[in-house]
C-alpha cells in the first residue's frame, strides 16, 4: 500500500463512521463514534498536512492545498464544538452533519482534484517513512494535540 492508498482508505473508514453514526441506535453509541470519528480525521489530516500536502503543492499548486487545508480547518472546528456538545446529543447531531458535509466535500474534491495528480510521485522514499511509521508517528501528534480537548469523551 502506499500513501495516496491509505489516504483512500482512510476516507473509506471516515464515511463508515459516519453512517455508524446515522445508523446508531442510542446516544452512547453516537458518542463513542464521535470519539471515533474525531480520531481518525485528526490522524488523516495530521498525515495530509505534515507528509503530503508539502510534497503536493509542487505539483497541483498552492490554490488547491490551502483550499484543503481550509477544509481541515473547519473540520478540526466541528470537532471541538462536538467535543463541547457532548451532553446536548441534538447540538451534536447538527455538528455532525454540518461535518459529514464538509468532509464529504473535502473527499470528492481531494480524489479529484489532488491524489491522482499527486499519485505515484509522492512516495514512501520522498516522505522518508513507510505508511506504517507514517501512521505511528502521526498518532503521537495527535494524541498529544489532541490532549488540549481533555479527555476525549464526547
């Protein structure tokens, strides 16, 4: 696997989180996929915006990597309204959805528009790790940034 593919896949994850989300059946289980969602898109940003986007401007240009990293910002927004949401479950389902639109959007326009540009031409050597360290050193980042939310129990 390389890095565009487990960009890829991560998206795969993100969307059935979201639809686990619309799917469950009680509030605890919503929260826990918050916890869930809110995890696993801080890992794929922190991988977009620390390994590839530096690598990918040289080849789709700035205009669409501060789009997407625009996007990330907004996402990392509905993620701490949602944290702080976590006792008002109708507050946080509007979060939710306003997130699953921005995200989706982010999708679409990333596969697009940037990964098959990008694909092939930002590769494991270029990073200078394997996807697995990849992942490994993204999740220290993002538990320790993600430690300024408290505990992650939405």
């Amino acid at each position: 696997m390389d890095v565009i593919d487990l960009l890829i896949q991560q998206h795969r994850e993100v969307d059935a989180l979201f639809l686990a989300f619309r799917n469950a059946s009680d509030d605890e289980s919503r929260k826990e996929l918050c916890i869930q969602l809110a995890e696993a898109l801080m890992l794929h940003t922190t991988i977009e915006e620390r390994w590839v986007y530096p690598n990918a401007t040289r080849i789709v240009g700035d205009e669409k990597i501060e789009q997407a990293e625009e996007d990330h910002q907004e996402m990392t927004t509905l993620l701490g309204d949602i944290v702080r949401l976590r006792d008002d479950m109708n507050a946080m389902k509007t979060k939710v959805d306003s997130l699953e639109r921005v995200v989706k959007r982010h999708i679409a326009d990333e596969e697009q528009n940037i990964l098959p540009q990008v694909a092939k031409k930002i590769t494991e050597k270029e990073i200078g790790m394997s996807c697995k360290d990849l992942v490994r050193e993204a999740s220290k980042i993002r538990r320790e940034e993600m430690k300024d939310w408290g505990e992650a129990s939405v």
